[in-house]
C-alpha cells in the first residue's frame, strides 16, 4: 500500500483493473493496516479484488479478518499465532495468504506450507518485506499456483538471509542480502529451505 495519497490509491485501482483485464497475477501487500482505518478499509477493498497472493506479517493477515493489527509494519504475533485467520483469508478472498515471520506460513486453504529457513537480522532492515512481496510477484508471472510461487519466493530471501547473516552487522547484512540473492544456487536453496507441507491448517 506504500504512503497513502488520493492519487496512489486512484492508480492502484486503475493496476488492479488492468492487471485483472490482462490477467496477470498480482501481490497484495497489505503495509501496516489495522490500526488506520483508510489503510484498512482500502487493502480490505482491495482483497476482493482476487490477488494471487496477500502477503503480510501475522498482525497485518489478520487484520484482514477483522483483527487490530500490529504498530505500523510491526507484528504483534507470529504466524502459527493466526493460522486459522490465515486460511479464512485465503478461502475468503480466493488467494494465497502468506505470513511472514520466525516460521512463515503460506496456505491456499487447503495446502499450508512452512518454511523455518531466515534469519532475525531480516526483520531489521528496511524494505525487506516490500522485496519479498515483488519476489512473489515475480514468481507467480511464472507459474500457474500462485502457493507455489509465495513458497520460492519465500524461501530465496530466507536462504538469502541465512547467507547474509554471515556478513556481520546489520549493515554488512543489507548489501549481503542482496549479493547473496543475485548469487543463489538452487541446490543451496533447496538444502537450506527447512519445508513442510501439510493439507489443511
């Protein structure tokens, strides 16, 4: 949702629309609703409108569902925490919801997937939820399963982010994160995604 103004929201309706004419998937990154209503009452509008994925950290997912959100970008409890809101996002609103957090959690709301690869350090640097968000984005223009799509997504910048931590501090780990995304191999992130996949909550 980024910062607010009449034109943004104008424009995002008018990338919604269009992107819906074309059929293009689209990432809906629902940034710090709950506690304001015009940012709330806009991304709720918005998840009518049938993203491919709604991705946000646990208060964010939940306030979809009528939750009261975290404090701005900030989550006040963790993915597991909101599993059941979770897949009534998903079943609701005919999508992907993906929750990020210490365990990210994914869920069409029949296929759930977590993912325990990352590291704290990606919780503190700015940014790297939006990053995330056009990871999926680009993802799902490849593929047809948009839960697919969140869970490669997902797990580049968490195996990214376990690469980077190495580095030092937080900002070594900035500019390592994004060497270490411009150089994964897959097999690293296959070996380092730490998966599980399940049917149902």
């Amino acid at each position: 949702l980024g910062t607010l103004t009449a034109a943004q929201r104008d424009g995002m309706t008018v990338a919604v629309d269009a992107t819906t004419a074309a059929g293009t998937p689209w990432v809906l990154d629902p940034v710090a609703i709950g506690a304001l209503p015009l940012r709330t009452a806009l991304a709720a509008e918005l998840a009518t409108r049938r993203p491919a994925i709604i991705r946000g950290n646990a208060s964010e997912i939940a306030a979809l569902t009528g939750g009261a959100g975290g404090r701005g970008v900030d989550a006040t409890a963790g993915p597991d925490d909101i599993a059941p809101q979770a897949h009534d996002v998903a079943i609701e609103f005919g999508t992907v919801a993906a929750v990020s957090g210490a365990r990210d959690l994914i869920t069409d709301g029949v296929r759930t997937v977590r993912v325990s690869a990352g590291n704290a350090a990606l919780t503190k640097v700015t940014g790297v939820g939006c990053s995330l968000g056009a990871l999926m984005a680009a993802c799902a223009a490849v593929t047809g399963d948009p839960l697919l799509a969140a869970t490669a997504a997902t797990a580049l910048i968490c195996v990214a982010g376990d690469t980077a931590s190495r580095a030092g501090g937080l900002g070594s780990f900035a500019v390592g994160l994004l060497d270490a995304l411009s150089t994964l191999d897959p097999r690293a992130v296959a070996a380092g995604i730490g998966l599980t996949v399940t049917c149902g909550q």
